[in-house]
C-alpha cells in the first residue's frame, strides 16, 4: 500500500488557526503526535501544532486517516515501514 501520511489535499480547511485563531495565511500541516500517529491541523504560518488532550490526539488521528481513506492499523503500519526505511 502506498500512501503519503503527509499528504493533506483532502483535509479540510479550517476557518481558524488552531493554535492561534489567526484567520489569514491559513494552510493544513500534518504532524506526528507522542502517540505514534500522523494527525492534520490547520494553522498559519507562524504556528506549530498545538498541545493537545490524549483524546483530542486520538479523534485528530482518526479524522485524518479517514481524510487519507485508511484505517489506524493501516497507519500503523506506514508509519512503522516508514521507520524501518530511515534505519
């Protein structure tokens, strides 16, 4: 299976950063969380990903596998070819 985890052409667009609430200049970035996943955010361009709740990580994780058409296991698993790959 070949898929980009970064890839964010099918992510929504937010209104708001979701860091800052800035409403100009705003783009959807990925990041990897400390829970091993690949979750989207839309942010300006000043911003990082926010900090965020255990259980916002988790529902952002899944929202974004959902925007890239797979499941967690299947991230799971990209993320840990991924891992492999850069040893």
């Amino acid at each position: 299976m070949r898929v980009n985890l970064d890839d964010t052409t099918t992510c929504p667009l937010a209104q708001r950063c979701a860091r800052c609430g800035q409403t100009t200049g705003l783009g959807v970035r990925t990041a990897i969380s400390d829970m091993g996943g690949v979750l989207c955010s839309t942010l300006c361009r000043a911003c990082d990903p926010p900090a965020l709740h255990p259980v916002e990580v988790a529902l952002r994780t899944l929202a974004h596998c959902t925007h890239l058409g797979i499941d967690t296991d299947q991230m799971s698993a990209l993320l840990h070819q991924e891992r492999e790959a850069q040893q």
